[in-house]
C-alpha cells in the first residue's frame, strides 16, 4: 500500500484531533516543500529514527532503446536516494 498525502493527513487529524486539518495540510505541504527546496540544492536531509534523503549523480552515458535496439545518449542527471535509519529498520523487522 503506498502512502498517499490526504490518507496521511487523514491519520494525522485522527491522532491529532485538536489541530484543524486545515493547519495539518499546511505544515505537511511546508515540510515536504522544504525537503524539496534542500534536495534541489543538493543538501542532504535527515529526519531523526527515520532516515536521510540525499542527491546522487548519475553520469551520462550511451544506454540502449529495449524496443528498438537503437542506442540513445543519456545526460547526466540528479537521482534522489533514501537511506533509513538503523531504528526504522529495526521496527521494520521486528528487532526489538
């Protein structure tokens, strides 16, 4: 199941019924815009027992068209990349 922004604030306002959900969307969309802002200046982002999101660059090469065959150029470009944290992992796997 993937983890879609209004079911994410749908849980929130459930566990935080004393903020409006209108207040909840705005802080939600100010942290993932924020996130955005530093990943697109190429700063890493660490978020606490969650885990850091940081850029990686992938360089150009020469890659292949599956369908045709046909050798196509690819430019060099910006890849985003997570990495969680040991206590994420450890929750995820049942660890403690």
């Amino acid at each position: 199941m993937a983890v879609v922004k209004s079911k994410l604030l749908k849980q929130l306002s459930k566990n935080y019924p004393n903020f409006l959900k209108k207040d909840l969307k705005k802080i939600s969309s100010i942290i993932l815009n924020e996130i955005k802002r530093a990943l697109k200046k190429g700063d890493r982002v660490e978020l606490r027992g969650f885990g850091v999101f940081y850029t990686n660059i992938q360089k150009a090469r020469i890659s292949r068209n599956p369908k045709t065959g046909e050798k196509v150029n690819t430019p060099e470009k910006r890849t985003i990349n997570f990495k969680m944290s040991k206590e994420l992992f450890k929750k995820l796997n049942n660890e403690e």
